[in-house]
C-alpha cells in the first residue's frame, strides 16, 4: 500500500486522475449499476476524501472498483473490486493476523484482513461474492478469501471462492494457508 502511514487522503490531482478511471470504468460497465447516475455518485466522492483514498488503494492494488450497487436504507454506494481476477498485489497472503502467528515458518508478508483494514476496506462476504459473481466470470484462475464467521475462524479455518468450470466454489482452508493465485476482494460503501 503505498499511502500507510500518511493522511488517508489524495492530493486535487490525484482525485481527478482517480474520478476519470472510474467514470471511464463506469460507463463501460452500465449494466453493473442500472439506474445509478455518475453525477450523483461523484458529488457522493468528493465529499467523502477518505472514502476516494480507499477507492484509490483498492484501484492501484489491481482491485478495479466499480459501483454494483445503492443502499436506500444507507443511501451508499457500493463498490465492489470487480477486477476479472483476484486483485495482483493482495494476494499470497493468510487469513488474518491469528493465523499469521500461528504458522511457525515461511509467514506471508501479511494477511488479507491487515491490508484490507489498512485500506479501509472490508473482505467480500460469501452472499456479496455470490452477487458479484453475477455480474460476470471473476476468479477464473484465482481465488479470493471471503470474510469468514467467527465460529468457523475459531476451528482454524477460513473460507474462500473461486469459478471453475462454470460454477461458483466456496471452498475452505487453514486460515493460515497462502498462495501466489490467492488474494481477497473488498468491498467499500460510500
């Protein structure tokens, strides 16, 4: 992440870099969020400085943010990392920091719960994985940790997701496992 440490939010051009990626990605992808209008979700954007800075980490990890949805009863906006696979600098990385102390030797760099924090981000959950999964073919070669109930964690296991073959898999493994083509999606409200 290449913001850690320092004020959570973007310089004026870096914004606008950021606000043109997305209306780019935006318009591309209309049917990822029918009846949603750009004018009302920038307005929503710039007055949330933090919220763009943790869209702009989701963008340079390879996350490829874009709006699946609107919360009437919130009244925000929903981004989910729509990159085709898991986004390519979050992956190899455990579970969560439990697991990560637990592994004895070969420890990740760090864990899928840590950086999303960091970014201000939360982990796709299996029912937002399902809903993305509508939207078009993702984790094709890929897998992504979903976020894990707390009871399941206790056992030392954690789960994740992934298409194969024309079907979505939720799968699970050690919390503590890592792989090269494993990483995490998040999923940001605004």
């Amino acid at each position: 992440m290449k913001n850690m440490g320092y004020k959570k939010e973007l310089s004026t051009e870096q914004s606008q870099e950021l606000l043109q990626t997305l209306k780019a990605r935006f318009e591309k992808n209309m049917s990822r969020h029918k009846g949603i209008e750009w004018v009302k979700v920038r307005e929503k954007l710039e007055a949330n400085p933090e919220k763009l800075w943790s869209l702009d980490e989701m963008e340079v990890t390879g996350g490829e943010p874009d709006i699946v949805g609107f919360d009437q009863k919130s009244g925000e906006y929903i981004f989910y990392d729509c990159s085709v696979e898991s986004p390519r600098d979050r992956r190899s990385l455990c579970y969560d920091r439990a697991a990560w102390e637990s592994r004895k030797a070969n420890k990740p760099e760090n864990t899928a719960m840590d950086v999303a924090a960091e970014m201000g981000i939360e982990l796709l959950n299996e029912e937002q994985y399902q809903e993305l999964q509508q939207l078009g073919n993702f984790d094709l070669k890929t897998s992504s940790w979903l976020k894990t109930s707390s009871d399941m964690r206790k056992l030392g296991g954690a789960i994740f997701g992934d298409r194969r073959f024309g079907r979505i898999f939720i799968y699970h493994n050690g919390a503590d496992s890592y792989y090269a083509a494993r990483g995490f999606r998040g999923v940001l409200k605004v």
